[in-house]
C-alpha cells in the first residue's frame, strides 16, 4: 500500500462533493439532442463543383453522400482543399473520386460521449445520424458536443492537441483533476466522466509521443504503435489511474535501434508524468523490454501463454492486452491479436483465466485489514471494482465481444451461458454506483488537498453510501460464487447453464 493510499489519524469528517447549481448542459445527453439544421444530401456522381455549391447556399460544412449499398460517406470543407484545391485537380471531378469509404453512423438515442468516442476514435470530422428506420436526419462534428455536457473536455482536449512544447503540454493536462471535479460537480454520469477523461489522456500522449518523436528526427515514428492498456484503455480512468502502455515494432528493427526507440519512450513517460499522469515503474510500461517487442515477439509470446499460461506470467499478459486498444501508430496492430481471436476456443487455458479473474474476491474487508486494524477501511478497486472488471473480460471473451469497457462487456455477454441477462444489468449497475463511490471519494480528497487513493475510510461516507457498497459487495460476491460453483462442472469456454 502507498503513503496516498493511508488516511491520516484522526480525519473523521465526511468526505462530500459540492454540486453546482448550474449544472450546465445536463439534459443534452443524447446525439439528437446536438441536431440543429436538416442533413444536406449529395450524390456520388456530382461535380465537386455542385456540391460545394449546394454547401455555401446551406451555410453547411458536410454533404452526406450514399454509396450504394455500401452506407454512407462525408464530404467536408476540408476535404474539397485537400483532395481538389491543393492537390490542383478541376472541380468538375465526382465527389465519388473524393468520398469511396462509408463512415459509421449514429443512431439519434446514441448517448453523446459514446458518438463523441467514435468519432474521435475514427478520427472522423462527422457522422452521419439516422432515426430508428435507418434514414439520416443530420450530421455530428466534433464542434457540436462543445454544447454537450462533454463540452469543456473537449475544449482541454484540443488545447493539448495543440500544444506546441512539453511545458505547454504539460500544464494543459495538469488541468484534467479539476475537469472531472467540476463534471463531478454538475452531476454527470461518473461513465461519461471517465470517458471525457480518456479522451484527453489519449490526446496527451499522442501529443506527447509527437513531441518526443520531433527532438528525435533519425527514429521512425511510423515503426511504432502505442497500445494504452488497463483503465485508460477501458476508458474507466479516475484521478489514481497510472498510465500503462505497451509498443509493438516493427519487424526489421535491429537490436540497436530497438534499445534507441525504447530510450525514447522512455522520454515520454517522463513527459507524462510531469503531465499528472502516474506511471507505475513497476506495472506494464512501453519502454521496458517486457513491453516493447517486435511484431513477431509479440505474437510469438502469445502463442507461447496459449499453449503454457502457466509459464512466463502468460495469464498476466494475456489479461492486460485483452483490454490493450492502439491510439498512436497503425490501428490495425494489438500485440498478440491474431492469436487472440482464438483464445475463446481453447477451453483449459479460459477455465485458467476464469479462475484468475474469480480469484480477486469481492469483500469489504480482508483478513489482513482485521490483523491490522483497518476493519473500517475499504479497498474499492481491488475488493469491488477489479472483480467486476474482470468478470466481464472473461465474459464478453466467451461471447466473442470486442467491446473494451466493463459496461458494454457486461452487456454484451449478457444472457449467455454464465451470465444471465439480470446477473449481467446487476452488475452494471453495482460497476456504476461503486465508481461514483470512489470517484466522489476521491474529488472530496482532491479538494481539500489530501492524498488521493482507492482505500476508503467507510466513517468518512455517507450512511446511504455506506449501505450502497455493503450491498455492491454482496452483488458482487454472489455471482463469483455461483461462477465458481458452475466452473468446476463445464468446461470455461462452453457452459451450458445460465446464472440466475
């Protein structure tokens, strides 16, 4: 346990969270809730002459273009100046030439930070938005959410995109613990919270990488692509997340220029945590060798912890790249995926990982805690939080989900062998009051200057907080019972009895 973890002596007052009474932009919640004009539509074969024609008599930024039975396409301001101005093509060219690759689209009822992620994560100027029958109704860009309750982390999020030297950069994210206190403040769901927050943590180490990778012109950043692992990459981060992170290389890197692109890495960490952004020197860390391999290492290790997970801390890996999602560098690159994707189908390596994930108990206190006198304290990550995380990693696993975070995991495996559809919206609901518990928790520290940790004082909570973790707790421990019971019947990978 850390110093930041321990509450001084004597500290009994209730730990409270002012609300604003504002609570600006509450209540536009929802993608449809961002819609302001109608969708301007195009057509694959006009000129880029008519359609940006047709966009300056609209005053519109974005042309939705149908591509056959192929969805949807954008076309953008931007994308006329680049693909026909500066390239010095004519304008009397097809928006087809332009606009070939359908982009997802959103459903009106799509919460706004969820649509906000997809954009951002495609790195996407807009979306097209559809109505329950499919039809398009309008289009998101990134600058409609600033009327969002995302609003103002996006503003942050920009600022440090923007950041022209680390000391900018660093003071700009210095300023996310009073971002998620004041979202904290106006009410909002504590999932949208964390969401705004890994959004500007990816944000700071792209921007970081970037930095780095420019005083170090002789490094190729195109043979590097950064996989932010654990709760950034879940997008469930609080104010004591560290940042682990893993690189994959490229293949025909040597030795030596393997051990210069790690020392550079390096650099980035220091640049993060200058940033606010702890890094754990003994977790998972993109310049240590164990996490910076080549393509071809890594999916050989992987191939090695399917066969023996038992052998060179295999499960420990295997549960850190399950959640790993790449955000600088190719996208298509997760160390170990291509291995991954059968992970599912071999049935003693998940009833080790099943065991695993069961083996972090759900309890308000432990044996340790009575020995030493601490029966008043809980430990909420790792006694509440961490058994729900990895409940649903293995469960969406079974389901063959791709989701990352707990909730959608959660609900992507619900109804299935070993967890039935109430079992599942249980859960989800305990994940969310026993994070605005820890959250609230550790605001309440961050105002009044102490050290901010996941070891509750239970004296310093609310009685109806007190009684909503005793009861996530008991949620919680119910069903690893029951998953436990049924494991030592059914093989992990395909039970045939639903949690009831």
């Amino acid at each position: 346990m850390t110093d930041s973890d321990r509450e001084p002596a004597g500290r009994s007052e209730k730990l409270t969270v002012a609300r604003r009474r504002d609570r600006a932009g509450v209540g536009r919640g929802i993608v449809g809730d961002l819609l302001v004009t109608r969708p301007l539509m195009g057509t694959a074969t006009m000129t880029v002459r008519e359609a940006a024609a047709q966009m300056t008599d609209r005053g519109q930024e974005h042309m939705v273009i149908p591509l056959s039975d192929r969805g949807y396409g954008v076309l953008t301001d931007a994308d006329i100046r680049s693909g026909v101005v500066a390239a010095g093509r004519g304008p009397d060219m097809t928006v087809d030439e332009l606009v070939r690759v359908p982009v997802p689209v959103v459903h009106r009822d799509t919460a706004a930070i969820d649509a906000l992620t997809e954009l951002l994560d495609h790195d996407l100027t807009a979306m097209p938005v559809v109505d329950g029958d499919g039809a398009v109704i309008g289009v998101v860009a990134a600058v409609d959410f600033i009327a969002a309750p995302s609003g103002p982390g996006m503003s942050l999020r920009a600022q440090v995109s923007r950041a022209g030297s680390v000391d900018d950069l660093q003071s700009s994210a210095r300023r996310v613990p009073y971002l998620v206190a004041d979202m904290l403040r106006r009410e909002q769901p504590v999932h949208e919270i964390t969401a705004v927050a890994s959004l500007i943590h990816d944000a700071v180490v792209r921007r970081a990488l970037d930095l780095v990778f420019d005083a170090h012109p002789d490094l190729d950043r195109a043979a590097v692509t950064w996989l932010s692992l654990g709760s950034n990459a879940r997008r469930e981060p609080v104010l004591t997340s560290d940042i682990d992170s893993a690189v994959t290389l490229d293949d025909d890197l040597t030795e030596g220029q393997i051990a210069d692109y790690r020392k550079a890495l390096g650099e980035v960490n220091d640049v993060l945590s200058g940033a606010g952004l702890p890094i754990d020197e003994n977790g998972a860390i993109a310049a240590k060798p164990l996490f910076a391999r080549t393509h071809t290492q890594w999916r050989t290790a992987a191939q090695g912890w399917l066969a023996d997970p038992l052998e060179n801390k295999g499960l420990i890996f295997t549960s850190l790249l399950l959640d790993a999602r790449p955000i600088w560098g190719d996208p298509s690159r997760s160390a170990g995926g291509e291995v991954f994707g059968e992970l599912r189908h071999h049935s003693s390596t998940m009833g080790l990982l099943l065991a695993e994930a069961l083996s972090y108990k759900a309890r308000l206190r432990s044996m340790r805690d009575v020995l030493t006198r601490r029966a008043d304290t809980f430990e909420i990550k790792a006694h509440g939080l961490t058994p729900v995380v990895n409940i649903a990693r293995w469960a969406a696993l079974v389901v063959g989900s791709h989701a990352l975070d707990t909730r959608s995991r959660l609900r992507a495996a619900a109804g299935s062998p070993m967890l039935s559809e109430a079992r599942a919206a249980d859960l989800v609901e305990v994940f969310d009051v026993l994070q605005r518990v820890r959250l609230n928790y550790q605001v309440a520290q961050f105002d009044r200057g102490e050290p901010v940790g996941d070891v509750l004082d239970m004296k310093r909570l609310s009685p109806l907080d007190r009684s909503l973790v005793a009861q996530a707790v008991r949620e919680i421990a119910g069903v690893q019972r029951t998953m436990s019971n049924m494991s030592q019947f059914l093989p992990a990978s395909e039970p045939d009895t639903v949690v009831e």
